[in-house]
C-alpha cells in the first residue's frame, strides 16, 4: 500500500485526494488542516439563519474540467448560480454597469465549502483537522511530519503541501530534507507576492433594490476592493434581508490588519453605503469579520524547481502554482497533482 500525506484541505487538496482515490483506490491518503474547517479561503459560515461565503466570493466556470466535476461528477444538488451582473466602481466611488463577463458564479445552498466536503466526501482519505504541521522531515526514501503537540505523522510514500505559498516556504525553508534542489524550491516558492485582504460582513433587516451582484474596484484606488450581496445566492439569506461582504484592498488590509476589528468594520461599512448610496448600510444589524493575510498570489512561481521536487516525491499545489488566484484555479491544479501523483506511483 502507498501511504500519501497530504499538509492543508484546501480546494486543491480535495481535487487531489479525489483522483488518487478514483484511479489508485489502494492508496491511504491521510490530511493534516490547522484550521476547524476544508476548503481554505473558499470559507462558509453560519449564523442565524444566514449563510454566507466570506473569503472566495464564488466558483468560475473557467475550466472545463472543473465544470464537469462540479456539475456532472459531483452530486449537484444544492448548487446555486448568480444571475445577477458584477458591476464595477472607481477610486470616487462613480459605480457602473459592463462587467459581467464572468459565466457561470456557483456557489451552493450551504456554501462553497461544500466543495472541497464533496470531493473528500468521495474518498476514503482521513481528514484530520486543527492539526498543525510544523516539521517536514525526509526519512531515508520517505517523508515525516510532525505537528504543533508533538505527534509524528507518516511516513508517506508521497508528500502533498498544499498551504499558501509564504507558508509553504517557512515549511521547506526549516525542513530536515538534505537535497541539492531544496535551496532553488525555497527560493521558488518564497518569491510569490500575496495580496492581504480585510473582510467584513454585515447584516441588514431590510431589502436593497440593487441591480447587480457584486461591485469590484476595477483601478484600485478605493479602500474598498470587492462588495457582494449574498442573498444573490440561493438559500444564504431569508428573503426582506440583506447581507453583504465587503473586502478592503491590499494596502488598507496591510495597514489595518491588526487594528481594532470593530473600528475596521464601521470603517468598511461607511464605505459601502457611500459606494451603494444608502446611507443605511453604515449600521448594520451585526456584523462578522476575517482577515486573510495570504488571500491572493500576485502572480506564479517558477515551475523549474517545482518539477524537480516531484522527483523526490514532493508535490506542491494550490493557485499559487497555477498562476491564479481563482478558485476554479486552485481545483484545477489539484486534479493535475493528483494526476502526477498517480502517474508517479
């Protein structure tokens, strides 16, 4: 039997297993998440009777072969699609229609995590979550993991790194791995830039009578770089409500990311009721927060040293290594890796 080790359940992580276990079902896939959750950034939560999806706003249907997964392999029940158009604002807050060039934006009834629960879900692969790995360690021919209590994982025929790019570097750059590549895939991997973004959601006990889904900042002058209305999707918030996500751009989420949470949310709502033009938004009925310091990869690694890796049974995965920082991006790149995984055995 193989053993594959798999460090991360991101979007990327559970398109890999997924293949593994379609194509060499002998093989043990065993997943270690820091966090409580699956899917990564692609996050759902709950609260009241609300759903909302507060990191990844929705799923392309830029690939086909994630489009197949998602609606033909995949049980599709569940899944909703925005009709609504995505609207654009300057660094003013001018709003105007004509960006609406983005197909299909799937989510599902009960969030895009369900994604990333599907493709596990149809695996036998051991998910074993608020598990941190903090020591990769090469053991003769195979790989070691141990993690933040001290327990050793492996080994593993295979070895998977699925987190962002700045971790996945910290990752390798102290890994007890002696390897004549190791230097150039540290180097590698490091040098993707990553843009930070704040979040904030807010709820409202009223309707708002907007034509479009979502507004991006298309020059990126605005603190504000994204709003979307959840109750666009199906299923996420009860009709005569409104709730929206709201994401600072960059430089203010890099400014503000360890400043009072309850000051950064009052600041992004005023932004959103100027930007709307409904003065109401800057009091919402509760409000719920999240920043991601590693939301989205400036741009792509160079795949040299990633390739050598896959000699020595290494894999490293995620849109970072697609070049994009999409969600149909991070699927599809999964289902390349499981695919060399399963070539490579």
């Amino acid at each position: 039997m193989t053993d594959i080790g798999i460090v991360g359940a991101g979007a990327g992580a559970a398109a890999a297993a997924f293949v593994v276990d379609e194509t060499a079902p002998e093989a043990d896939v065993t997943v270690l998440e820091k966090s409580g959750g699956v899917c990564g950034r692609a996050a759902t939560r709950r609260r009241d009777e609300l759903t909302y999806d507060y990191g990844a706003n929705y799923l392309k249907s830029d690939d086909e072969r994630v489009v197949e997964l998602i609606t033909e392999t995949l049980d599709d029940e569940g899944l909703v699609d925005v009709t609504e158009p995505v609207y654009t604002f300057d660094a003013d807050g001018a709003v105007s229609p004509g960006r609406d060039a983005d197909g299909h934006k799937w989510s599902y009834r009960r969030g895009l995590t369900q994604i990333a629960k599907r493709l596990f879900g149809r695996t036998d692969a051991t998910v074993h979550r608020r598990t941190r790995v903090e020591t990769v360690r090469r053991a003769g021919e195979r790989w070691e993991l141990d993690d933040a209590d001290g327990e050793t994982w492996g080994p593993f025929d295979v070895l998977l790194l699925n987190p962002p790019a700045p971790q996945t570097a910290e990752l390798l750059r102290d890994a007890e791995w002696e390897s004549p590549i190791r230097g150039a895939l540290v180097d590698a991997v490091g040098d993707v830039a990553y843009r930070s973004v704040w979040t904030a959601v807010l709820r409202y006990p009223f309707a708002v009578d907007l034509p479009y889904y979502g507004l991006v900042n298309t020059d990126k002058e605005h603190a504000v770089g994204w709003i979307s209305r959840e109750e666009c999707k199906a299923g996420h918030v009860p009709d005569g409500e409104t709730l929206l996500v709201v994401q600072a751009n960059d430089e203010w989420s890099v400014e503000r990311y360890d400043d009072d949470p309850a000051a950064n949310v009052a600041d992004l709502a005023g932004h959103a009721a100027a930007i709307v033009g409904d003065e109401r938004l800057a009091d919402p009925a509760w409000t719920d927060h999240q920043g991601w310091r590693y939301a989205l990869p400036e741009g792509g690694v160079d795949r040299g040293p990633i390739d050598s890796a896959r000699r020595e049974d290494l894999h490293l995965l995620g849109d970072w290594v697609a070049g994009e920082g999409r969600l149909h991006a991070a699927i599809a790149n999964g289902l390349d890796a499981g695919e060399r995984v399963v070539h490579g055995l």
